[in-house]
C-alpha cells in the first residue's frame, strides 16, 4: 500500500491551533520511512513557516521558500551534518535499555560468575519485550550511580568485610525509593562464607526486618512464567528468603548459585553442570531469573488474576 505526502492547503488555510493541529496529525499519519527524514523534516519547515506567517492558500509554495531562503538553507545543512557525522552525544542508545548492574564490593569474591548476567540478558531480549544491554556493568553500593538501575545483583561464594557506613546508607535509600537487590550466593552454605556475610549486612540495612521465606503465591513466581519454586546451578534450597517493604519484596535471596546456571563461556560452552536436574532445571533457572527481572521492572502488577491465562501459555 502507497503512502502520500498530504497537501498543504487545507492547513494554511487555517488559523492558530487548529492549523498546527492538523498539521501534525496529518504528518504523524504519514510515512516518516517512506518519506525520508530530509524530505519529511523540510516538509514540516514549510508548514511551520507558512502557519506561523498566516499566509493563505493563494502564496504560491515557492514564493514561500523564497522568502525564508537563508533559514531553508540552515536547516538543511543541519540536517545533513547530522546525517553524515552522526554524533554520540544526541542518541538515547542503551541509556534507555535495561541493564544488568552487578555490586562490587571489597574483600571476597565479589564476581565468582563473571559471564552470568550476560547470558541472562540475552535470553531476557529473545524470551520478552524488554530492550536490554547484553553487556553488564558493576556499580559500588555508595555510588549515586546505582539510583539510575531499577535492579542490581550481588553474588559471591566467600566470606567479605563488613560495608561501610556510607555504602549501606546509600544502599538502604536506594532500596527504599525502588530498587531490588538480587543476592545470589554460588556455594549454598547456610551459615558460612558469603551466606553468613549476607545476612549480617541485611540486619544492618533494616534491622527491624528479618529474612523470611517467600510464598510460591509471590509474585516473583508468576511475573512472566508460573512458576512452583526456587531453581538454581544447585538445589540446596527450594524457596526464595525475601525483605518486603510495604507490599514490594525489595531483597531477594537465592542460595541456589543462579549465575552458575546462567554462566556461557565465550565459545558456547556451559560453564558448569547443573544438578540433580540437568538442562531441565538450568530451563527453570533461566526462567526465575526472567521472572525477577520483571518484578523488578514491574512490582505486583501480574498479581491481577486476569493475566493468569496468558502466563499458563507460557508453560506449554
């Protein structure tokens, strides 16, 4: 089906609002691909100009671009340097995508899956509607960067230092105003190493809250699949510890090493063998990582029954 520019005359020949309103709508109805940005851009010049000098039907449209020549001429160069030398500085690109920001932390291991959150990101594009970077970065619980990411993962399998004053200050605020903290530990000992450090700095973000376990009726388990339980590289819990904030679980606790299920080598290759369940639970493992993303991004927004049916597709 063709497209065509739409006539200027039925537009000059109105006043104020309701000329620059039918102006717009005629060019978003438009092609803006079929029409090319130069021809689309000095096209919507054109109607700008001769709507803002009132003129009529009768002006004739080159006595129009004559009058405004040096301005016509301006902005197309524009335009052009912009075309030929596009410059970083005036596009969105990743800045609008999702991404996967991983905690550092001194002392431990603060990366022992450094290729986790990748995979996780390109399953995440090909699995949903989310536009994400495949590419993580690392953030520090006291950067006034971490405000700017909705979620941020923390892994380790060794025991680490108390964290400063300052990091879990900003940390606390940052999960107060709406962030979500996955801790993932990669070696599923309770009460040991990194497990041990976890929740010593948990009672010192909220000391009034304890970990408690979350319900399989929890929306982390049906924010995209319906899921029954935890998953992970191992299954040494079968559930998920959570601090809820007001309705909104704003630290979720993984002892199943998440990242050993997700972590691809560069040549393709799994990094680890998932066990007792194989490829089957390493499936599952990528889903609960889908699903906690999107609660993340989302909060109980799937707790509504009536998605209910549309996530039950997904299981098939």
């Amino acid at each position: 089906m063709g497209y065509s520019i739409p006539p200027l005359h039925p537009f000059l020949a109105k006043e104020g609002k309701e000329g620059w309103l039918s102006l717009v709508t005629a060019l978003l109805r438009c092609e803006y691909q079929v029409l090319g940005r130069l021809n689309f851009i000095v096209y919507l010049l054109i109607g700008i100009i001769a709507l803002s000098h009132k003129l009529r039907v009768s002006v004739p449209l080159w006595l129009l671009i004559h009058r405004n020549f040096r301005f016509f001429i301006c902005a197309i160069c524009v335009i052009c340097g912009f075309n030929l030398f596009p410059c970083k500085t005036f596009a969105m690109g990743d800045v609008s995508k999702f991404t996967f920001a991983q905690l550092q932390y001194n002392g431990g291991n603060w990366n022992p899956r450094p290729n986790a959150g990748k995979r996780l990101m390109w399953e995440l594009i090909k699995r949903t509607s989310v536009e994400a970077r495949i590419d993580t970065i690392t953030v520090r619980a006291d950067d006034i960067n971490l405000f700017e990411y909705p979620f941020v993962y923390m892994s380790g399998d060794q025991e680490f230092p108390p964290l400063s004053d300052k990091e879990i200050s900003n940390l606390k605020l940052y999960l107060e105003f709406g962030g979500m903290l996955l801790i993932d530990d990669s070696i599923g000992k309770s009460d040991f190493g990194f497990d041990k450090s976890v929740r010593r700095e948990i009672k010192r973000l909220f000391p009034n809250k304890a970990l408690e376990k979350l319900s399989t009726e929890h929306t982390v388990f049906k924010s995209f699949y319906l899921l029954t339980q935890a998953y992970g590289r191992i299954m040494e819990k079968s559930y998920l510890e959570g601090i809820t904030l007001e309705n909104r679980t704003v630290i979720i606790y993984s002892q199943n090493d998440l990242g050993g299920a997700w972590a691809k080598d560069p040549l393709g290759s799994w990094e680890y063998e998932v066990i007792p369940g194989g490829e089957t639970q390493r499936a599952m493992a990528f889903r609960l990582g889908v699903n906690v993303v999107m609660y993340a991004l989302t909060g109980d927004y799937k707790q509504d029954q009536v998605h209910l049916p549309f996530i039950l597709k997904r299981q098939m």
